[in-house]
C-alpha cells in the first residue's frame, strides 16, 4: 500500500493503520471474536457496509487457515504463491490455504467469515481420527461449497460470542470434529483405512473421568492417561458407544437424573448438582431436550401412576 502524506505533518508518512494476525486492519472489523479449543484457534472476523478493504499476511511457519463465508456475494481478489484470482463467496462455501507463503486479497462490500486456524501437524493427527494414512494432507481449495463444515460453525459461534458461558467439553468436541470433517472432505486420495478400539477396562475409565467434573477432564487429557491422541481417543469412543463425549456426557447426565427422580428423597437443586449440571436452569434445559418434559412433571407422572400400579397389584 502506498504511504499517505498527513497534511499537518508535511513529509512524513502516515502510521499504518494497526492490523490483527491475520493482516485485517482493525478499524475496518465490526466483528472480531476468538476462542481456543482442542488446539485449534475458532475465529469469526465481519466487516459491515459497502467499502474495500485489504489484507496481507508474510510468509510464517503457523499451519493452516480455513475460512468460510457466513453470508452471500463476499467478492475476493487474492494473491497467493504469486498467482492471482478472484472468487466470489456464497454462505456455506469455503477456503483452505497456507500461511507458509506471502498472501494478499481485497475484499470488496460486507464480509462474515468464521475462520479456523490449524496448527502445524495437525493434518497428521486429523488422519488419525478419520483412520486414514498419516501421510495423507488437506487439498487446498478456493470457494468450495461445504454444508458440513457450516454446521460446525453454528455450533461454534455462540461460544465465539460470550466465551465465558460456553461448554468447553463441547467446543474441545467441535475442534475434533472439525479437524476431522475437514480431512475426511479433502484429504488427498490413496489414504488408507484404519481401525480403533477401546477395550472395555480403558471405556469404563473414560466415562469414569468424563462424569467425575474435574477441572482437567478434557478429551486432550483423558486421552493421553490412555496413552492415546486426542483424535484417536474422540474416535474410538464414538466407535464403542455410538456417541461422541459430550453426548454420551449429557445421556448418562439424565440417567443418572431420573434414577434420583424415582427414588424421590432430593431436591431438583441437589439433582442437579449431584448429576454434574451447572444448575437447576440447566438440569431443566437438558432434561426437557432429552424426555419432552421438565423433571417436575417427570416426576409428577411417577408418583400419579404409583398408586394405580399399586391396585393392579391388589386386584391380582
């Protein structure tokens, strides 16, 4: 960019204007959220109105980036390993590239983009989760419609919003599944498959840390007391039980909740607490997500139906 001459300072140039890690000039963003999980950076990054703006970013060792496009018409003209291009965004279509060489784009109008930065290596370990050869990479690819990936993203951005108040079991999850989708979707071919297990004794002891609410329960650490990766660990649970962690986390939640239920002696407070919930609000949430009704009216029905089983019995 040409250096620009400020009038009440004759012959020097204008400061830059600051810009973030990804070459994005801060005053141009209405949006810019960030959270980490899984070894994954999650970001959102949005620009309002009608305007052209530029982004750059030098050649650096950092993996990966993967954006997609949150809204329609986002026009792009890039640069990368010294070819030009231009590409027109539409929600849902994506973008994979390499930080390892100089970038350059302008952007033209409004731009939603929810981002993904991915270490270096983590294309080896995303093999892993997927049961594929390690040697097999990410093809790059510019303006590739992917519904799946769009459905991550919505389940990522409430915790880009308020980081604060997001499940971090939940957002560790997202990262597996995202670095999964995305070598299951680009991945090179003449990958091999490869199957994982998890024997009965290294299950238990997985739920066992999973429902024990200690502060360092994450997939990353259940796995490496398994002696496992964390992709490899994800995928093998999903294999023995059907279900990823954190469904299987929320399941036994309200299993456990309408045993205490039925026998009838605790409060939904002291339910909550003692099943793992956050609170009572959440209990409820999850409860009604899972039975159709609060627990309440759960409970409600059990002991309205206690007393005419009771005389079933009799009449017998």
């Amino acid at each position: 960019m040409a250096a620009r001459i400020t009038e009440d300072a004759p012959g020097k140039a204008a400061a830059a204007p600051p810009r973030d890690s990804l070459g994005c000039t801060l005053s141009r963003l209405s949006r810019d959220e960030a959270v980490e999980a899984g070894g994954l950076v999650f970001r959102r990054k949005s620009a309002a109105g009608d305007h052209r703006s530029e982004v750059a970013t030098p050649a650096q060792e950092r993996g990966l980036l993967v954006g997609l496009s949150l809204v329609d018409g986002h026009l792009r003209q890039d640069t990368r390993r010294g070819r030009r291009g231009s590409r027109i965004f539409d929600r849902g279509m994506a973008y994979l590239r390499d930080f390892d060489s100089d970038y350059a784009a302008a952007m033209d109008g409004a731009f939603d983009f929810f981002l993904i930065e991915l270490p270096a290596g983590i294309e080896a370990e995303a093999g892993v989760l997927a049961g594929l050869d390690p040697g097999a990479g990410l093809d790059r690819v510019e303006a590739e419609p992917d519904p799946a990936l769009l459905a991550i993203a919505r389940g990522v951005l409430p915790a880009l919003a308020d980081p604060c108040r997001a499940d971090r079991l939940r957002l560790e999850e997202l990262a597996v599944l995202a670095s999964a989708h995305l070598l299951s979707r680009y991945r090179r071919a003449g990958a091999a498959e490869r199957l994982h297990r998890l024997c009965g004794p290294a299950l238990r002891q997985a739920q066992d840390r999973l429902m024990s609410r200690e502060e360092g329960a994450t997939i990353a650490a259940i796995a490496a007391d398994l002696g496992m990766s964390r992709s490899g660990f994800f995928a093998a649970f999903r294999a023995a039980t059907g279900q990823t962690p954190h469904q299987w986390l929320q399941a036994e939640r309200v299993r456990r909740a309408r045993q205490m239920l039925v026998a009838g002696n605790r409060s939904m407070a002291e339910i909550a607490l003692a099943c793992g919930f956050s609170d009572q609000s959440h209990f409820t949430r999850q409860f009604v997500q899972a039975t159709g009704l609060p627990p309440g009216r759960w409970r409600g029905r059990l002991a309205l139906a206690a007393p005419a089983q009771s005389g079933l019995r009799n009449i017998s």
